[in-house]
C-alpha cells in the first residue's frame, strides 16, 4: 500500500490542499476543515458505490493527515483480511 496516488480532490467543493487515494475497497481523503488537517477513510459498500465513513481524525500538517490516512487504511485493510 505504500505506492499510493494522490489525487487532487475538486476545486470548489474542496479547498486546497485536498487529496484522495482508493486503495482496494477504500477511500482515503486528506483535506483541511477549518484549517485543520484531516483525513477520512470511507470504504465501499453495495454495488451502487455507496461509501460509509469508518474513519476519521486530524494531524498537526497536512502531510501528517495523509500518513495518518494510509496508516489507517493499512490497519482497516490488515483487519478485513483475518490476519
């Protein structure tokens, strides 16, 4: 999981910095909320593309919300898979 793409999340809706990855069944975004780094993970349920929220937090930079995010991902994907 570490060779991830970032990509630019939409001007408008997001403001910049404003990323997001999918990595297998999950979506990581990083942005910043009230100028607040933070990072959500969203993994896909159903087959209309539906996504639920089952993490989320904020870091001191943005950089750390996106190491946060993958981190994360890493421990949900870990745990879906048994091991």
């Amino acid at each position: 999981m570490a060779d991830i793409e970032w990509k630019p999340l939409p001007t408008g809706l997001w403001t910049p910095p404003a990323v997001f990855a999918e990595v297998e069944n999950l979506l990581l975004q990083t942005f910043t909320e009230d100028g607040v780094p933070t990072w959500e993970i969203s993994k896909k349920r159903g087959e209309r593309g539906e996504w639920n929220i089952i993490a989320k937090g904020t870091a001191d930079s943005f950089e750390a919300a996106k190491a946060a995010a993958l981190f994360e991902a890493e421990a949900a994907s870990w745990d879906h898979k048994g091991a």
